[in-house]
C-alpha cells in the first residue's frame, strides 16, 4: 500500500472531520474530483427540468415525460454522493454561489429553444458528464477510495443510460404522422356494398318494363 501523508492539512473543520482510515490527502484528491460531479449534477437537473418545463410541439408528452425521467435520475445521484464525501471527512456543496464555481454544465437560459435542439444539448452535456464521472472512478481508486468508486460505477450506469435514451430519440427525429396505406383504403374483403350499389345492381337484373319475371 502507498505511504500516505499524514501531515497534511485538514479536508474539514475538525467537528466536521469524521474518523476514516484513509489519509488526509486521499481525502482530498477524493472531495476534489466528486465535488464537481456534485455541482454539475445540480446544474444538469435545473437544465434538464428547464427544459421539461418549456418543450412545446406536437410531441408535447413524450419529451415532457422524458425530460422528468431524466432529471429525476440526475438529482439521485447528489445526496449520495455528498453524504459519501462526508463519510470520509469530506465537505461538500453549500451554496448556489459554490455550484457555480464547480460546474461544468452550462446554464441555459435561452427564451425558446426547439424539442431536437434540448435533446441534443442534453445529450452533449451527459456525455461530458460521464467522461468526467469515469475519470473521478480512476482518481477513487488511486487513493484507495472503493466504495466511492463504486457509487460512481452506478451512477455512471445511469448516465449512459441517459446519453443512450437522447442519442435515440436524437437520431430518429420527431416522428411524422403515419399516413394510411393504399391497401388500408381499400375495402376489406366481404364488405357490404353501399346501398346505391346494390340498387343498381338490382336495376340490371329487372325485366324490362319493371314487371317482375313471374307470370
């Protein structure tokens, strides 16, 4: 096992420094690459739902219900994470103003933007989002971190689930309107006639004169 510093500076006010038997510099190359995930997380759900609450368009419902899904899932991950850090004798997130300085998910605030176009900056930020959450699993491990690590396994597991849901739904476009085929237009087999067909066939089979064949 590597030797750890033990003469480090402190990861948090020591009541908030809770026993681990990890070293204080594990600790904290740990709390420095979760952190961020913490605040994109937060960053990626408000964007998420932002855009669950403004999709328009014909296929209102389907985005509108994926969105929430989605941000669900994103907001998961925060608490977990944040309590793991303190487990370890970590901090975490405190504030709006601390978010801001630790995301890398863009805030959105554009008045109007097109249900493909919200799928496509969904997907380029939960893509971004997972090369980061892989490369905090490889820093966890490093310093002796498993179980942080594997939290973000599963997490992991749920953002390219994420990027896999938009990557689809990003390919195949807004679906068009199905229109009937030339067979479905035709009559089925065995239908009854309209009733002016059968009169007119009727007609023909009439003896001239209107009189019925019958003597």
């Amino acid at each position: 096992m590597a030797k750890r510093a033990l003469n480090a500076r402190p990861t948090a006010p020591r009541p908030l420094a809770t026993p681990t038997d990890l070293g204080p510099d594990d600790v904290r190359a740990v709390v420095e690459a979760v952190n961020p995930l913490i605040a994109d997380a937060l960053a990626l759900y408000v964007k998420t739902k932002n855009f669950h609450w403004h999709v328009s368009g014909p296929h209102f419902r389907d985005y509108h219900l994926l969105f929430d899904e989605q941000a669900e899932t994103v907001l998961e991950s925060v608490d977990i994470l944040a309590e793991r850090l303190r487990k370890i004798g970590g901090t975490t997130i405190r504030s709006i103003g601390h978010i801001g300085s630790l995301q890398n998910v863009a805030d959105d605030e554009e008045e109007y933007v097109t249900p493909l176009e919200m799928v496509r900056r969904l997907l380029d930020d939960n893509r971004a989002m997972a090369e980061r959450q892989r490369a905090a699993i490889e820093t966890c491990d490093e310093h002796h971190d498993t179980p942080t690590g594997n939290l973000l396994q599963d997490i992991l597991d749920q953002t390219e689930r994420r990027v896999w849901f938009l990557f689809e739904v990003s390919q195949t476009g807004e679906p068009a309107a199905e229109q009937p085929s030339e067979e479905s237009r035709r009559p089925a087999s065995g239908a009854s006639e309209s009733p002016d067909s059968g009169s007119r066939a009727t007609a023909r089979n009439r003896p001239p004169g209107g009189r019925s064949g019958r003597r």
